[in-house]
C-alpha cells in the first residue's frame, strides 16, 4: 500500500527539527521502520521531520571508558566500528542480524530504539550494557536509562519536541556479553531475544516478552546466587508476549528462558 | 524534486509520500526496479543511492533530493553485460528474471565492500533479496564467479 | 527386469547442450517487459475493495464518498456491474463438480474473507487507494465455515445453501480385491498423515494494462499469466466481446508456478477499462495476493496398506479430505489437484489392489488453484509414510521395501489407470542412496546427540506425473507451434507455450536449431500474444518438454524436408547426401560444395523462385504449423471406468537430512539431495534449475510457509512477515543426480520436468524429522514445522 497524504519537512538543525517534533511531527531518519509502518497504514503521521542531514548526531566515539554511538549511526557503521567491535562485540552482532544490507545502509541506532517494537534487535543489548538515553530538545535536555525509553508497543516515552541525541554506556576490561535470538529465519524479526553483558554487575535485557523491551531486574539480583536461581527468578516473571502466527506466548517465554540460560553460561563460564 | 538517476539529472515533481520506487517505475521508465512486496522484505526494488545498496521502496523519492541513484539500466557502457550480469547468465542464476536486478546491484554492492567473500558471506549480504524460482544456489555460484574474475583482473 | 538403460543419445549440435539462455539477454539488462512495467499515457489506476469477513452478506455498499474524490472516474459494485458482464466460467468439470455462480465482484454473498466486492478506477495508484478507502460497506456477518472435518458433519452450515452438503466434488474409485488382500495379509499399517495451507506466491503479483476501443469494441490487455489464450477465450465469455477483438499480451511473466491459471480477479480491471473507455492498469499488492491468490495442498489422509510377510505391497485403501476454500472448480481449478492425488495414489508401487475415497470440501477460504505438484505431492506424502510403516511392521529396511515394491517393468499400467512408459525408480533410489552414504548417516545417528541436538534422515521414491491433459477443463491435451523460415535465412517460432522463467524460449531454440541446421541466436521466440500464435494452452503441468517442444519439433520437421529438398536442388545432389549444420548446408564428403541457409531461402521464396528450387513442392514457403497430441492420452473410459490423463511419468527419489533442537524446536536442514530422470534433457542447467527451485518450494512450504486463517476466518498471513519464504541464508544445499531414459513416445525422448523437489521434499523432511525425533517417540503427522509446532510435537502437545 501507499501511506496516507502527510507533510514533509527537513530539519535544518536540531532546533528546527525539535521545534517541528514539538509540533506533532515524527522524526524521520532511515525510515526502515517508520515506511515500512506507514505503507500499512498502520502508522498515519500528519507530518514528518526529516533528521536525516543532521552530521551531529552520526558517529561513535569514546571518552573517558565511555562509549557514545549518536543516534543517526547506521547500522551497518556500527557493524563496522572497530572500537564497538573490539569492546562490545555482541552489539555488533545484534546490529549485523538487523534485517538485511540494504535495511542496515539506512536504518538507525535511533531509529532501531525510538520505534520501541519489542522485538528489535539493539534494545536488548542496550539495556544489558546498562545505557543511556541521551535526549534532547530546543528547550532542554535529560539522560534516562534506556529501558524507560520503552513504554508500550512501538510508544516511546519521548515527550513533545524531544528527539534521542545518542545512547551511551561505559565499557569495562574484561566485559564479556551475548546477544541471541530466536527467528523464523535468520536474519528475520526475532521471536524473542535475549542480550547478557558483564561489567561491573550484570544486565540481562529480553525482547518479545511483552510490548516492549525489558530489563530483567529480578533476574540480575537473582544471579548473584547462580544461574539456576536467575531462572526461577525468570519463571516467576508474568510476561505479556505478543501473539503472531510464528508463535503464541507460551513458545516465547519457553524459548526465551532457553535462550538466557544459553547466554548466562556463554556468559559465566 | 531534483536527482540523478544512471549518470543524468532528472526533476520530477513529486508529493511527500510519493515513494522512490514508484518515481522510478512510473516518471523516469526505469521499470527494471520491480516491487515483489509491500513491506520492504523482498528486494525486488534494491538499487544503489549514492553507491549504497538500498530497498527503493522504503525511501521516500523527497529523500533522494540530490542524490544519485543507479538502477541496472544504468548498466555498463552500451549493451555490454558487466561481469556480475555475465556470471549469472553463465552459472543459470536466473530463470523468470523478476528478481535479477535487485540480485544484481546487491551482488554488485557486496564485492565493492568485499571482493573475496566466503560463501556465507555472500549468503548473509544477499539475505534481503528474495527469489522464488531458483532456490539460491546458482546465484551463489554466479557471484563466487563474479569475485573471482574480478579479483583475476 | 531392472530399470531401462539409458542410451546415449545421438549427438546434436544443441539439444541436450546448456547454451546460453536466451530470455536472459533482455533481463540481465533489466528490459524485461513484466505487466506492470506497461505505462499508457492517460491511463487511470484501479484498486480493489476486499471483504474483511470470511462469510457475508452485503446489506448494502455506500460509494457516494469515494465517487466524489479528486481524480475519481469509475466505480463499481457487485450489484452495479451485474449487467455488464457473465459469471466466471469453470476451470474444470469433471466428476458432477459441484460449480458455484460467481461473479468477479461479489453481488450479495461473500465467501472468504478478501473476495472483491467494489473497486475504483482513477488517475494515480494513491488517489485509487485513498478512494477505496472511503468506500464504505455494511455486512451482516454470517458464521463461517472454517474447518474441513466440521464441514462434511451432517448438520453443518453450508457455504453455498442451494448444495445439500458442503463437497464440491466426492470421487470414490476401487480395483482389484482390496477388502479381500486386507482380510488375509500378514501386515495391516494404517497413518494419518496432513498437510497444511500454502501455495506458489511468486515474486510477481497479479498486473494488467486493459485497454478498449469502443468503436471497434477491441479490447486489449497486457497480463501476467500463463495462459494467454485461455484468457481471451474467458474474457470473450464473460464480456461477451468476440473473441477475435480482443487481444492478449504475456511478455515476460515473474514466475507462476502453477497460481497464475485463472482470470478471477482480472476481469475487474478490465471491467473498468470497458466503463470508462480508457487504459486503466491494476498492480496487486502483496496482502492482495496473499488473502485472494489461489491457495494449495490442505489436506489430510488416512492412508491403508496390506503387505505380506516379505514385505510385497498388496493392497491400498486411502481416505482423502481437501480443503478447497470457496471454490477450486471455478474461480480456480484447483480441485483437481486431489482427484489427480487419488488417480497417483499408488506412486511407484506395484500394487494392483486400490481403493480411494476422494472428499473435496469447501470452506470460506480463499479459491483452490494449481501449484507445483497438483496432487502428486498429496499422493506421495501419504504414500511414502505408508511404506516406512509397512517396513516398520514388517522388519524390513525402508529403502528395502521399496526396492521389493518399485515399479520394474514397461510400460506399467496402474491401478487406477495411467501407463508409465518408461522409467528407472530403482537406479534414482540408488543413486540417492549412495550419494547420501546411508552407512554414514546411521552410524552418525548412532553417535548420539551433537551440541544437544538430533540428527535424523529419510528417502524416499517420487513419481512425477506431467503434461496433464483434463476434458472437461481449460486443460485439455493440445499443443499449437509454428514455425517459419524467413527469406532472408532467420527463424520465428510462434508457441502456445508461455514463458514464465522455465527456458522455453531457449529449448524452443534448441530443438529448432537443430531441425533447421541453424544456430539458436537465428531463432526468435514468440509467446503470450493471441493474435499472432495458434491456439495453445501455455504453461502448466510442466507440459512444455512434451506438448510445446513436440508440436515445435513436428512444426521444424516440415519446415526442414522443404528446406533439404531445396538445397538438394540447388547444390544439384540428392536430399540423403545433404547436410545441414550451423547455418549452412553442405553436400556430405564435399565441403566446397556449399550454401548458407539463407542463400537458400532467398533462392526458395524471390531469386530465382520456387517453381525451380521447390518444383513439385505444392506448398513452397518455409512455413509449417503443426498441433501436437499424447497418444498415451486415452478419455474414453475403459472397462473399469478409468482414463489415461498424464501421458508422461519421469522417475525420481529423494534423500534429505537434518538436526533438531530438542529445546527450541528449530530445525536444519542441511542437505537435500534428489535423483531425477524426466527422459530426454533438452537443457541439462534448465532442467537443474527448476529441480532445484522446486526443492527450494517444497523446503520453504513445509517448513514456513504459511496460509492461516483465525477462528473468525480472518487471513493472518498478509504480509511476507507472516508468510516466510524462504532465504539465501536458510535455503539448503541442494544436491542433483540426474539420469535420462528417454520417453518412447515423444519425438524427442522428453518427458516433463519441473515438479519433482516440489511433490516429494516436503515428504522427505516431514520423515527426516521424524527420523531424528524417534528416541522421544515423535510421530511428525502434519506441517509446518515451524520451531513452535516442532516443540509442541517433542513435548506431547496436541498441534
């Protein structure tokens, strides 16, 4: 299908797009998600902001054991970076299962976030580096860890003329991480996903458990007694997944339990 | 808007949600650009904006405002095939066709960005164009030939 | 008597060679000429309004909002067009088919969720879709039918009330003493075995530019299809038009597989085109085609057999049910398919007592139409597991049992009726068997678990029936082909075949080139145009090796005794002492004395004229047409009341192997391997391409393929999200081992090809995985088998 009739503006700097964003207009930046929804008009904004010029917000870069991906990194530079790939090589993992090449030459760190589908590929391993949202606006900006970004299907907790600027986490020595994730075919929309990162603690982040990604808190409090505990403590979760014709709820937080006792003893051991 | 498409400057009066696939195929008669979907998974649409393999379909034709976009029209200098579009009229990787030019330019983009691919490699870089009549594999032939006979010069 | 020997053909400059294939000229560049790909200046666009329940009644269609929009020129309704045009005529008629009368807007019943019951004609695709939009439409909904069992209980609602029951066709047939074999054998096995709802979903949806001049009342319409003569005769019965003013244009075609054999739902385009008297071009969406394209297999089993204590098959009984959703005898023909699933049931085997029960049912689901196996793949499903339980009860190895069992001899007549004139089931068996190292593969499996997971493996044997020739149908048994010789030396081939991405225009060359003693780049092709080829009947059943190469191969014949004779003048010999080769003919032992074939044929037709290069010659151009027809083809029932409908049976097994996670439920697949032998390879890489691409089909049905609907009758599957086809990254390996043992009743040895991975790959994994799941006593009775269903399966759920 064709999207509905709306209106197209492009952002001549971040003032402009926010001021626009404060108007009701969404952020428009790959467009791999956003087009896709408006095609099916499952989506029908009245105005769009094209970010896509915006230079600021490329780029990845670290300061002081703290790594800042900006928001219109692509995926298919995250894939690239050396830094990530030495550092964070899991993320680069998520990022490279990310649809195909011609999605990952377009689509967006921001864009792969902002859209809050619970079952995208980088928010779970967001979440478990323990990120940062970094946010901003015309007027203001705030710093948010990640997983409030999420607050129901594709919603996120972006207020009016809000944009995300960049999502940031520190790196650790030694930090190990897993990313997997359980899809039709590869390469597909994933079921389920589930990302492990050790640092200082460990974050455990889930997506397609519930209408968004998820940080398994009581799971990380758990670990500290083992991995079988963290299971139970998973057990005791009461996830809400989305249903589709790949699978029903109960594969997907039985295939989701798999997957993280799989990726706490890559992770652990 | 304003563009280039296969070495020429097009204008093409356009509305917002006016797609680039559609530009192409409907004002500008390259129609070698085939839509195979609605939601952005087939890559029957895939051509080169700006030197990148992108699904034409999920660009909206005011994003490509200055930019350069290459279809297979574009193809080489006359009616000589290029080495890609060679390989797979030798190895049979194609039997309806509808598919090929988007095959065509991801091959294309993938030994630009990895002249000696493994045969995984070439699976995963061409994961996003579907084919529904020859089952992949002589298409993995014909871009393992490509590589070769361009790395060989 | 084992298989027969496969004897070296005689060489030929270029049949049996895998030359360059001429399609791919114009579509490596990209200029391949699709339906869509048609722009006519001031054509308007159309889009369709599609009902969201599966089982109406339209109370009334308001179009007062969509006819006022910008751009708007036509609209139409169910109810609104009912003057204009006919109901669609069947596909096929056989059996006291039950047809239904439909239109194709529905008028006042709906009857599967999608139908089309309003469109738009106007100036841009977005505008036509907004339109559609604003149509608005007030159903009282009525309970659909949705399951097939339920369907055919007594009592049940019907969809069609004016039918007693909800069958659109029973067949019952039997032969031989089957209840009597079943008393006496020492081995009575029984399995129930199903197949879910998926279908070809090729990467071309449904387009056409219709066109109509109502002064000359032309009408004009470029198609995808595979049918182009079948479409201008329907289109001349449903518009009433005289069928020598319309005109039909098929170029290039992006794949049909069988789902591109009726005019449903193109008649509603061209319906607007006649209304407002201009072009108008319809391009389907893919949700269009996924919810309205015709569906396939659905069905389940429950399959019978006796064998004796050494394991000899001797008798069958099968029940089969089909789903055929609203309809497979009208709107598509794909009823069929389970008829023909009935006549196969057999397969392979040497077993002369048979019995089938044949239920056609109907639900409120999308049409029933042909796919890639049209019922070969029901039969050998139902039959390949029977002949594992048979060496399960018996004690024997499963490969054994079928050695024992296979058919051996030629020409065998079946059961139910069809001959197989020739064929080498038992040397493809081997053939798999040893590529596959079967010692291996039991040892590997012995070894036990790898990384948690489990490997298991099967074969099997296929039979693949082709060149279907249905009375009573759209397909009957005819092949038209001309072929003429120009003046100036080049060839036009006119077929009825249909190009449709299966190299018919190569082998078309091929088998011309080789008559003509010119080379294949002299040879043009011309298909999809009514108004310059002979009636045909196009591409399906995968008739063109026999029907289309043979009516071109009879067509060249004559054309080549006119042009020896001539050149035998000429060149002053005898007609035995010419030869003609590469372009030129050249008196044998004597290479100086030598014409080019064009010399010759403008010697022939101006300079100096036939009276003295073709003297006696009452037809004297270079021009032959020729219809071609399998005298293997027999309608007339014999004393048992059967009919001879395939006349073309190639031989084939397959082998296949894969790991399970006992813990997700994924399966792999890590390599497929298929022996075929469909007789003469006019071009081995063609012929490999489409056995390969069938694979890939079965592959991807079987395991992801998906046409579901909800318990409302919803279709889920609207997107490529939903339904997964399959991908570089999961398509498997796929290994081929030919052979050919030519036909004994084709001009040019060939039999049918392109079926084959199709029918028996979704057999062969559905056993592969119950192989590896048999330590958890896994019984895999039904697909897909997606990881979910899989798991259910190792848990003991109920799927």
């Amino acid at each position: 299908m064709r999207p509905a009739p709306f209106g197209y503006q492009l952002a001549s700097d971040l003032i402009d797009a926010s001021q626009a964003c404060a108007r009701g207009a969404i952020p428009l930046a790959g467009g791999q998600s956003l087009i896709a929804a408006m095609k099916s008009r499952q989506m029908t904004p009245e105005l769009l902001v094209d970010i896509g010029e915006l230079r600021d917000l490329r780029g990845i870069s670290i300061e002081s054991k703290r790594i800042r991906i900006g928001a219109l990194t692509r995926h298919c530079d995250l894939i690239e970076s050396e830094l990530l790939k030495e550092k964070v090589p899991w993320l680069c993992e998520a990022a490279s299962l990310i649809g195909d090449a011609q999605i990952r030459n377009r689509g967006s760190v921001g864009g792969n976030v902002c859209f809050a589908d619970p079952r995208a590929n980088l928010p779970p391993v967001l979440i478990s580096l323990n990120a940062t949202a970094v946010i901003g606006s015309s007027e203001s900006s705030r710093e948010v860890p990640i997983e409030n970004l999420f607050q129901g299907f594709r919603e996120n907790a972006l207020v009016a003329g809000e944009i995300l600027l960049a999502v940031e986490f520190d790196v650790v020595e030694g930090q190990k991480g897993s990313y997997r994730e359980l899809s039709p075919q590869l390469n597909g929309v994933p079921l389920v996903n589930v990302s492990v990162s050790s640092g200082n603690t460990i974050g455990v982040g889930v997506g397609g458990l519930n209408s968004c990604p998820l940080r398994l808190i009581r799971v990380e409090e758990a670990l500290v007694d083992g991995i079988g505990p963290a299971l139970e403590a998973f057990d005791g979760e009461a996830f809400e997944p989305l249903e589709d014709l790949q699978a029903g709820a109960k594969y997907r937080i039985k295939v989701g339990r798999v997957l993280l006792r799989r990726a706490l003893e890559e992770v652990l051991n | 808007m304003q563009f280039r498409l296969n070495g020429g400057d097009r204008k093409c009066k356009v509305s917002p949600r006016t797609l680039l696939v559609d530009v192409l195929r409907d004002e500008c008669g390259t129609t070698s650009v085939h839509i195979g979907c609605d939601e952005g998974i087939c890559g029957a649409c895939t051509i080169f904006l700006d030197g990148e393999s992108v699904k034409s379909c999920l660009v909206l034709a005011v994003q490509a405002e200055g930019k350069d976009v290459e279809t297979l029209e574009g193809t080489g200098s006359g009616k000589e095939l290029d080495v890609v579009q060679q390989a797979f009229g030798e190895e049979f990787a194609l039997q309806c066709g509808f598919c090929t030019p988007g095959m065509v330019v991801s091959a294309r983009a993938l030994l630009k960005n990895n002249p000696n691919p493994t045969d995984q490699e070439i699976r995963a870089a061409m994961v996003g164009n579907l084919c529904r009549c020859t089952g992949y594999q002589n298409i993995l032939k014909a871009v393992k030939k490509s590589a070769e006979k361009l790395q060989s010069g | 008597m084992a298989d027969q020997e496969e004897q070296p053909s005689p060489k030929s400059p270029w049949v049996g060679r895998s030359i360059s294939r001429r399609e791919d000229e114009r579509l490596l560049r990209g200029a391949g000429r699709f339906a869509a790909d048609e722009n006519v200046p001031g054509q308007l666009h159309a889009a369709i309004l599609h009902s969201p329940h599966a089982h109406a009644r339209i109370v009334s269609i308001d179009t007062t909002a969509a006819e006022a929009m910008p751009g708007v020129e036509v609209v139409i309704t169910g109810q609104s067009s009912l003057d204009l045009w006919q109901p669609l005529p069947p596909s096929v008629d056989l059996v006291d088919m039950r047809l239904p009368e439909s239109y194709a807007l529905a008028t006042e019943i709906v009857h599967y969720a999608g139908e089309p019951v309003a469109a738009v004609a106007a100036s841009d695709p977005y505008l036509a879709q907004d339109a559609v939009n604003a149509i608005s439409v007030s159903y009282e909904i009525l309970e659909p039918i949705l399951d097939r069992r339920k369907a055919i209980e007594p009592g049940s609602p019907l969809v069609y009330p004016d039918w007693p029951d909800n069958r659109q066709c029973l067949w019952e047939f039997s032969f031989g003493s089957v209840d009597e074999a079943f008393e006496k054998a020492e081995h009575v096995v029984s399995r129930d075995v199903a197949a879910h709802r998926y279908s070809a979903v090729p990467m071309e949806m449904r387009a056409l530019v219709s066109r109509f001049d109502p002064v000359r009342e032309e009408l004009t319409v470029r198609v995808s299809t595979q049918i182009p003569h079948q479409a201008r005769t329907i289109l001349s019965w449903i518009f009433g038009l005289s069928e020598n003013n319309i005109h039909i244009l098929a170029e290039d075609v992006g794949g049909g597989f069988g789902n591109k054999l009726q005019l449903d739902v193109e008649p509603i385009p061209i319906l607007l085109s006649i209304m407002s008297g201009k072009a108008v071009k319809w391009v389907e969406r893919r949700d269009e085609w996924l919810t309205s394209a015709p569906a396939s297999r659905d069905f389940e089993h429950r399959i019978e057999g006796a064998f004796s204590s050494d394991g000899a098959l001797l008798a069958v009984r099968d029940h089969l049910i089909g789903d055929v959703g609203c309809d497979g005898a009208v709107r598509a023909g794909g009823a069929g398919a389970l008829l023909v699933a009935g006549t196969y049931g057999p397969g392979p085997y040497k077993v002369q007592r048979y019995s089938t029960k044949v239920e056609i049912v109907v639900t409120n689901k999308a049409p029933y139409g042909a796919y890639r196996g049209f019922g070969k793949d029901v039969a050998n499903l139902a039959m390949e597991f029977l002949m594992d339980e048979g060496a399960k009860s018996v004690g024997l190895d499963p490969l054994e049992i079928r050695r024992r069992n296979l058919v051996d001899n030629y020409p065998y007549e079946m059961a139910t009726g069809p001959l197989i004139e020739s064929g080498s089931f038992l040397s493809c068996l081997a053939k798999v068997e040893k590529a596959m190292d079967l010692p291996a593969l039991k040892a590997r499996q012995k070894a036990g678990l790898v990384d948690g997971k489990y490997f298991g493996y099967s074969v099997i044997s296929v039979l693949e029936p082709s060149a279907a020739t249905i009375p009573n149908s759209l397909f009957t048994g005819y092949e038209s082909a001309t072929v003429r010789l120009s003046p100036s030396g080049d060839v036009t081939v006119l077929t009825g075949m249909m190009h449709i991405g299966q190299g018919i225009e190569t082998a078309a060359a091929q088998v011309t080139a080789d008559l003509l003693g010119v080379i294949p780049e002299s040879v043009r092709i011309v298909s999809g145009n009514t108004d310059s080829v002979p009636y045909g009947l196009g591409s399906f059943s995968s008739r063109g090796a026999t029907y289309g190469l043979s009516a071109i191969h009879d067509a060249a014949l004559v054309v080549r005794k006119k042009l020896l004779k001539a050149a035998a003048n000429l060149l002053e010999t005898d007609v035995t002492a010419v030869e003609i080769a590469d372009g030129f003919a050249t008196v044998i032992g004597a290479p100086e004395k030598t014409l080019s074939i064009p010399e010759i044929a403008k010697a022939v037709y101006f300079f100096p004229g036939p009276y003295i290069v073709l003297p006696d010659e009452k037809e004297p151009t270079l021009e032959a047409q020729a219809v071609w027809t399998n005298p293997q083809v027999s309608w007339t029932p014999d004393v048992h009341g059967r009919i001879r409908m395939y006349p073309a049976h190639a031989s084939g097994a397959q082998g296949a192997t894969v790991t399970v996670d006992p813990e997700t439920g994924q399966v792999v697949v890590e390599d497929l391997w298929i022996a075929h032998d469909s007789g003469k390879m006019i071009h081995p890489k063609i012929v490999e391409g489409q056995i390969i691409g069938g694979t890939i089909q079965g592959f991807g049905g079987v395991m992801m393929e998906q046409l579901a609907y909800d318990q409302d009758g919803n279709m889920l599957s609207q997107t490529l999200a939903d339904y997964q086809l399959p991908n570089f990254l999961s398509a498997p390996p796929v290994h081929v081992l030919h052979g050919e043992v030519n036909s004994p009743v084709t001009p040019l040895g060939t039999k049918g090809v392109g079926e084959a991975g199709a029918i028996g790959t979704p057999t062969v994994l559905m056993m592969a995985v119950e192989n590896a799941l048999t330590p958890l006593g896994v019984s895999v009775a039904s697909s897909p088998l997606t990881p979910e269903r899989v798991l259910k399966m190792i848990d003991g759920e109920k799927v």
